[in-house]
C-alpha cells in the first residue's frame, strides 16, 4: 500500500492496470503499490488520453464535470472568471466543478451574417480571428455584400466581422469622392481632314454604387470610352479653323453626350473641359504665318487711319488760318519759337526791326 494526499483545488484519479478505477478528492488515501493516481488541477480542463466516454461513466466524476459537445460548423468561447481563455473547437472539452468559474459561449459559424453576437475586441483576439473573415469599409466608401455570388445588402462605413465557413462571402466597395478622369493625347481627324491631338478632363462621382458594381464591368474604363468617342464624333464634324474657333462648345457637346451613358454606369459627371489641343508641326508653322500676316494688315490699317486723321487735321488748320490772320500770325510765332530752341546763334544784319528780320528768315514774302 502507498499513501497518496490529494490537495485542495485538485482531484486524483485512480487507475488499475491502465483502467480507469475511481475519482479521489481533496484528502490523504491509501491504495494499492501498483495503482498509478493522476493528479488534475481543477483550476485547468481534464486532459487525458482516455476515453472521456469511459470516464463519464463514474457518476461521481460525472458530477465533478461541465461537459461542452462542439458540433463541426460550431465553436465555443470559453472563458475563466469572465476572462477569455481560448476557443473550444469540434469535439467533446470537460471541466472541472470547482473553485475557478468557467463559463461558455457556444456561437454557430455556418451563417453568413455580420458578427453582432460577440464583443468587437474578442473577434481581434488571434484565438478568434482565425474563424473570422474581416472588411473594412472606408468613411468615404459604400460596400455591397455578396453571398454565394447573390447580392446580400449594402454595407455602410465601418468594420465588418463575418464567420469563416465554405460559402462564398465578397463585399465589393465603391468610392464615392470626386474623381477626376484626363482623356489625354486623343490623336483627331477633322473634317477637313487635318490631324489633331487632343486632351480632355472630365470631374465625376458614383451615385448609384450598386449599378456602378453589379451591372457594369469597370464602369471607370467604360466612361473614359464614351468620353473619348464624344470627342472623336465632335471633332470629325468641324473643320480646323471651326474647332479652334468653338473649342469653348466641345465640354458642353461631350456633357451632353455622355449624361446619359453616365447615368447607365451609375456616375454622374459634374464638370469637364478641354484641356489643350496640339497642332502637328507643319499645321502649327502654318498658322503662325496666318497670325503673322493678320497682324500686319491690322497694323497696316491702323497705320492708314492714323494718317489720314493727321492729315484731315492739317487740312482743317490751314483752312481755319487762312480765314483768320491772328491765327496764322501764332502759329507762325509757334514755329519760330520751336526753330529757336535748336538754334544756338543767331546773326542779324541791317537796319530793320528783329521781328521783320526773324520775319523774313522763317516766312519769306510772298511773291507778287
């Protein structure tokens, strides 16, 4: 015999010749020399490699035990005094009865609705996350869920927690900010046949994100498409000096072309315009020889006008000086003031007055 002492918050089981015998708990015993005792901590699950099935059937040790039966689309929280511990997966788990409070939570992961059951700071728990699929749906987004390829629901912003299980789950997401789309480099025919290239900014929005994702493939590639044949159909109608002179109408005609289309993919286009149109080489020299040539016929024009008016003064001058002496006389005096300024000497010979001596100088008699 051998004396065997079980201490409190522990339990001893008995086995003889590797069959399980009977359960001890907290005291001192004596059993037999070749009986092997176990000694389990009661504050910890039962873990042995027997049968549990055959333990069970020791109705006192039965009545020590909490027996938690996980199914295969099932797991189990468990926690020890409110405090989470670990994840019971499928099988059968026993604990003890006894100072340490164990308590459950049993959750089915076979459906494929949001996580609402369980606390959001379990689910980031490594022990969790392994059975969770997570998304993330930003501020400035709209997410669609889709369940086995079927439209499920519309997910606001936030954090999304949905069991991993064998039905497929996708959320697709749409951004809802304004975006801006450059058309760029479009290489042109006009009407008249001249080459042009051309570029184009288009400003839009999702406003239906469920027909932007659902019932289009790349709504994004489809609007640059639509933007860009609106463009190709506007410029090939129009000649060169048309489309130089109206470029401020083509935003307006690709608005009002592609509004429709726009609406189709589940967008809405709030501003676009023309960002530059580039001439080829020889077009763009010609073109500048035409500026150069209308610039000078403008100034040739101008300068023309200016002449005229000059002498259309003149003449109004004479005609005014000649029916009024004073006048001639001033204007006279005018002259030989302006005359005076760049003459540093001046000699005067003879009797006469100054006067009649500048007189002669700068306005000689009239001949008779």
């Amino acid at each position: 015999m051998k004396r065997v002492r079980i201490n409190k918050g522990k339990t001893g089981l008995v086995f003889r010749n590797g069959d399980y015998l009977k359960v001890l708990s907290a005291g001192t015993y004596w059993v037999r020399y070749t009986d092997k005792v176990g000694i389990c901590n009661m504050s910890q699950p039962l873990s042995l490699s027997m049968e549990l099935n055959i333990l069970l059937q020791d109705e006192e040790l039965a009545n020590m035990l909490t027996v938690i039966e996980v199914s295969d689309k099932e797991i189990v929280l468990c926690f020890e005094n409110g405090v989470f511990t670990g994840v019971l997966t499928t099988g059968r788990h026993a604990y003890w009865r006894g100072p340490t409070n164990f308590s459950f939570q049993s959750i089915d992961i076979s459906g494929t609705k949001v996580i609402e059951t369980v606390d959001k700071a379990l689910l980031s728990r490594p022990e969790v996350s392994q059975y969770t699929r997570v998304y993330r749906v930003e501020s400035y987004e709209k997410g669609l869920l889709f369940v086995n390829d079927q439209f499920e629901q519309v997910l606001s912003p936030g954090m999304y927690y949905f069991w991993k299980n064998e039905m497929p789950l996708a959320v697709k997401k749409a951004d809802l900010r304004q975006a801006q789309m450059e058309v760029s480099g479009q290489e042109l025919l006009t009407k008249d046949k001249a080459a042009l290239r051309m570029s184009f900014f288009a400003v839009y929005k999702v406003v239906d994100a469920f027909r932007a994702l659902t019932d289009n493939q790349d709504y994004i590639k489809q609007l640059y498409v639509s933007i860009q044949l609106a463009l190709r159909e506007y410029v090939g109608t129009l000649s060169l000096d048309e489309i130089l002179e109206r470029k401020e109408e083509v935003s307006a005609f690709v608005m009002t072309s592609v509004k429709e289309k726009a609406v189709a993919l589940g967008v809405e286009m709030t501003d676009g315009g023309v960002r530059d149109i580039i001439l080829p080489g020889d077009v763009r020299d010609i073109m500048n020889q035409v500026l150069i040539a209308q610039k000078k016929a403008q100034a040739n024009i101008i300068t023309r006008r200016e002449e005229t008016a000059s002498t259309r003064s003149l003449l109004n001058t004479a005609r005014l000086m000649e029916d009024n002496k004073m006048l001639f006389k001033l204007k006279e005096m005018e002259y030989v003031e302006k005359i005076a300024d760049k003459i540093n000497n001046i000699s005067l010979s003879g009797g006469g007055q100054i006067i009649d001596q500048l007189k002669d100088i700068f306005s000689p008699a009239k001949q008779s």
